[in-house]
C-alpha cells in the first residue's frame, strides 16, 4: 500500500468521521434546539433560535464538558467546588434554554444571565487561587449584544461594575487590590468597546431598515399602482408545484385572494378560463425544463367577466447542477390590447365592406352611365330623324327623356360622391380660390334665373387645412339647392365667418325656407322633405346628406337655421385644428354676380 493510498483513505475516514458527527450535531439540534413555538415575526424567531442555540452550547460546555475536566484533575476543595459550581450552572443554563426551546426566548436570556453572574460571583468569592475568574463576566455583555438594546448592555455593565467593586471591599485586601488593578479595570475598557461597536453596529442596521423600509414602501406603492402582479413557484417535497410568493396586485387583479392553500393546481381553476388551463400547465412544465415561455389566456376577472393576461415565465438554475430551482413569473393585463385588435380586425373588416360597396358603386354607375349614354344617343338620332318629318312632333317625349337622364346622372354622381367620401386627402387650401370656383361654375345658372350670387371674404385670404374637392362639393350641394329653392331676385350669399374656436364657410338665401318638422331630418340619407316636387327639381334625399358626410370627414359640423318664406342658412364648421399656415391680402372684398 502506497502512501498516496494510505492518505486517501485517511482523508475518506476523516470526512466521513466529519459528516457523522454534524449529523449528530444536527440530530441534537432537531430534537432540542429548535424552538418549536408560532412566530409572527421571522426576526422573532432567528432570536430565539440564536438563544436556543447559545444557551445549548453553553450547557454541553458548562454542565458536561467542564464537570467532566476537573474530575480528571486531582481532587481538592477549589476542583471540587469548581467542578459543583460548573455543574450547577449548567443545569441552570439548560433549565433556562428549555424555555427558548418554547419561544419564551427573553426570558431564557435573563435566566441565562443571572446564572453566569452568579456562577462568576460565586467563583470570584470562594476560590482565592485566581482572580481572572471575574474575566468571565464580559460573556454576560458579549451574549446580550446580540438580542438586546444598547441601554440593557450598559444596564448589565454597571451592574456587573458594582459587583466587582463589592467582591474587592469584602475579601481580603490583597486579592481586592489586585481586583482593581486588573480585572475591574480591563472589564470596564472592554465593556466601554464592545458598547461602542454595538451602538455603531445598531446604528448601521437602523439605517439599512429604513432603507429597506423605504424600498418595501416604494415597491407597495408600486404594486398598488400597475395591474401586474409577480410571483415565484417551486417544487415541494411531493412533487407540487406551489407560489413561494405572490404580490398583493393578484388579489386585485382577480379578486380572489391567494390563501394558505397555495398549490398551483389549487388556484388555477378558479383563474384562468377552462379552455385555457391546460395550455397553462403545459407552458408551465416547459418553465421547469428550463424554457423561457411567454403564454396568453383568459382569466376571471372580479366582475365575473373574463379578460386576457399574459404570463412570463423565466426559470432559475443552480449555478454548479444545472437545475431548475424555481420559476419566476410576471402576469400581465393585456384585455385592453385584446380589445383594440379585435376593434382592429372590426375595422378592418368594415373598411374591407365599404370598400367593396364603393367598388360596387362604382361599377353601378359606369354600367347605368354607359347606358344613358346609349339612351342618349338615341334619342339625338331619332330627334335628327323626326326633324325631318315635321308631321310628327315628339320633342316633349324627347324632352323629358333628356330631363330623366340628366335626373340620373346627377343622382348616380351622387351615389359615387358618397362612396368616395372617406378617401379624405388633406391639403392647404385658399378658401378666395375655392370662392370663386365656385362663383365661376355657377354664375351662369344664377344670372339665368336672375338670382344674386354673392361671395364674401375678409381682406385676407384663409388658408385650411382640408381635402378641397370634397367640401367643394358640398358647397356645391348647398348652391345647387339654394337656386332650387330661391325665386327671381332673390339672393344667395357665401361668406367666411371666424370664430373663437372655428372657421364658418356659410351659404345663405332668401328663398322658400325649410319647414322646422323637416329640420331635423334634412341631412339623413335619402330623406326628401317635399315628396310633390316634380323629377326637375326634386332629389331622392343625397345632397344635404353628402354634406353631412363630408363635414364629419373634416370633424366639423353642419347646421341649419331657417324660416319658412325668409330663405335658409347653413354652416359648415371648421375646428381650429385646421390651422392656417399664412394669409394673403385680396385686392377686392366682396364679389357680386349679377
């Protein structure tokens, strides 16, 4: 055998001579040292486990060790009395960790102290070979520092000085002398330290609890504040999955509180939709297989609705095994998210709808204009033809012909106008330039009828923000129905009004007037409020219509005010959000066509 062998085995004997004895340590522990009394603080219990743990200790080495040592000496009245002295104190110090044992962990330290002082005291007393016993003293302070305040340390200091300066007086001058010199002395510069360390040692934890404090505050604040909640799941000893933790936004997010049952499998049902809860669990398998996953689901919400969350799942690994020790985890309320892209998708679908009744129309109208083109070819053909017949006479059949198909190409233009209304292409436009298209294309049809077309600008031009061939045709519509309804010398006047908050274009006229039962209802489609006019002037209901369309494009408004026999008044209002970008001085401010 080599002796590399020979230290090995060694080795394997001593870690395992090792291991045997920290599980003994720790069978002992178990059995006697860990307090086995309910804490509602945690900071409570690692008091009383330090207690337990010290006054256990204290005890092994106090009431066996010790005893055990000075009966191998050789016996006389000092080994005697130390070894019963030691012995005494330390059934005392178990008799005191027994109450740690059961949470009373205060008391088993005032118990513990008063037996060392004692025992110390006795000591100091009765044995007259040494003084450095009174040394001993400094384990009352030391084992006080840790679970109590700086003023019950000065308490214990004090008193322990006093006890030392009566011991000096009552024995023997010498020994008392001796007392003061060392021990006393030394007591109080070690005491005087071990309170300065103490006191900066609290000083320094008050400071990180409030900074904790301060941080668990904020992180309240902030859980109370978002609708996300967190938490943390791990395997238990039987294989569950359970929340180590969960923040309080849960309950407010399902309203449903995470009680002391808190096994994955438990809560699931009563959160997340059923269809779902499957594809939860699988997602969740994959997270302890060590994959970062992302799922969607309905849950419950506290109105008994469903919503939709969304859960990130993020694993951690033992850093030397490779393992997954637990899963962090993020829900997320993404119902509002859900809901705009199903609006999305509805608005998608609608756009899709009117797009295909826009090419509907369209496709309408070419076919019907293609058609009255035909008619009207043949009605010219046969008007040449007749002409040369002047027996026969069919110009008012031909007449009305033409009047039926003028009808309907104004009409289909219409249809296609409102089919092309929410094509909307904004542009700078001059409200002067758009005046006097519309004067121009006018002027002749309002000279016919001897009407009055008047236009009104401010002296500096407007300029908007608009589609232009869009509210020019609604200027259209409302001219068109003004020389309609407006008699010989009457007026029609088209002005700018500004306001505080809009920009007015208004066409009045001094014709028939609207009837109030009809001016609620003048700008729903199709909507005629004189069914007896004839097919010349009447319309199937678009025109006043199409304007409302058109300002609803623009998000602006149309109103109507009118008197029957005083004519009729209509605005079309432009928000301020169609910004003029400048202004051009006009060399005239009103236009009159006569």
């Amino acid at each position: 055998m080599t002796k590399t062998s020979i230290s090995n085995d060694m080795q394997h004997t001593a870690v395992g001579a090792s291991k045997k004895i920290y599980a003994l340590m720790m069978a002992i522990w178990q059995r006697w040292g860990e307090p086995k009394a309910a804490f509602e603080r945690e900071s409570d219990l690692y008091r009383a486990r330090f207690v337990s743990a010290c006054l256990l200790s204290l005890f092994l080495v106090v009431g066996v060790i010790l005893p055990f040592r000075y009966i191998l000496l050789p016996i006389d009245d000092q080994t005697f009395l130390r070894s019963i002295i030691t012995f005494l104190a330390g059934l005392f110090v178990f008799f005191a960790q027994r109450f740690a044992y059961r949470g009373r962990y205060m008391v088993a330290s005032w118990m513990a102290i008063l037996t060392a002082t004692t025992a110390v005291t006795t000591a100091a007393i009765f044995l007259t070979t040494r003084i450095d016993t009174l040394y001993f003293y400094l384990i009352v302070p030391i084992f006080a520092s840790a679970i109590m305040p700086v003023r019950r340390l000065i308490d214990i200091t004090i008193f322990h000085a006093g006890i030392m300066l009566v011991i000096a007086a009552v024995i023997e001058p010498e020994r008392g002398q001796r007392i003061l010199e060392e021990p006393f002395v030394n007591f109080l510069i070690l005491s005087f330290i071990l309170i300065v360390i103490v006191t900066y040692r609290n000083y320094v934890e008050r400071q990180s609890w409030d900074r904790l404090r301060e941080s668990e505050k904020r992180h309240r604040v902030v859980t109370e504040l978002i609708s996300d909640y967190a938490y943390s799941m791990r395997y238990d000893k039987n294989g569950n999955v359970y929340f180590e933790w969960m923040t309080d936004s849960f309950e407010r997010f399902t309203g449903q509180p995470l009680h002391n049952e808190n096994r994955v499998s438990h809560v699931l049902p009563s959160f997340a939709h059923p269809d779902d809860q499957e594809r939860l669990l699988q997602s969740q398998k994959l997270a302890f297989m060590g994959q970062t996953n992302v799922e969607e689901a309905r849950y419950y919400r506290p109105d008994g609705t469903f919503g939709w969350v969304e859960i990130h799942r993020k694993p951690e690994l033992d850093p030397e095994t490779g393992e997954v020790i637990r899963v962090y985890g993020v829900g997320r309320d993404i119902t509002a998210r859900k809901e705009s892209e199903a609006q999305v998708e509805v608005i998608a679908l609608q756009k899709g709808r009117l797009r295909l009744t826009q090419e509907f129309v369209h496709a309408i109208s070419h076919d019907f204009r293609t058609s009255l083109s035909n008619i009207e070819t043949n009605r010219y053909l046969v008007e040449r033809k007749i002409s040369k017949h002047p027996e026969v006479d069919l110009s008012t059949n031909l007449d009305i012909i033409q009047l039926y198909i003028a009808r309907m190409t104004r009409q289909l233009d219409g249809l296609a106008d409102i089919a092309d209304i929410t094509d909307i292409v904004m542009q700078e436009t001059s409200l002067a330039a758009l005046f006097n298209t519309i004067k121009l294309l006018y002027s002749t049809n309002a000279n016919a009828k001897h009407i009055q077309l008047i236009t009104t600008l401010p002296e500096h031009d407007v300029l908007l923000w608009l589609d232009r061939s869009k509210v020019q045709i609604a200027l259209q519509r409302l001219i068109e129905n003004s020389l309609v309804y407006t008699g010989a010398g009457g007026h029609i006047v088209l002005e700018m009004v500004d306001t505080v908050d809009s920009t007015i274009i208004r066409v009045t006229d001094d014709g028939e007037g609207i009837a109030q039962e009809h001016i609620p209802y003048i700008f729903d489609l199709f909507y005629r409020g004189d069914m007896s006019r004839d097919v010349h002037t009447g319309g199937i209901g678009i025109g006043l219509s199409l304007v409302r369309f058109v300002m609803q494009a623009h998000n602006g408004d149309v109103t109507v005010t009118s008197t029957t026999g005083q004519g009729a008044s209509f605005d079309l209002i432009f928000p301020k959000a169609h910004i003029r970008s400048r202004t051009t001085e006009l060399p005239d401010k009103s236009s009159v066509i006569h």
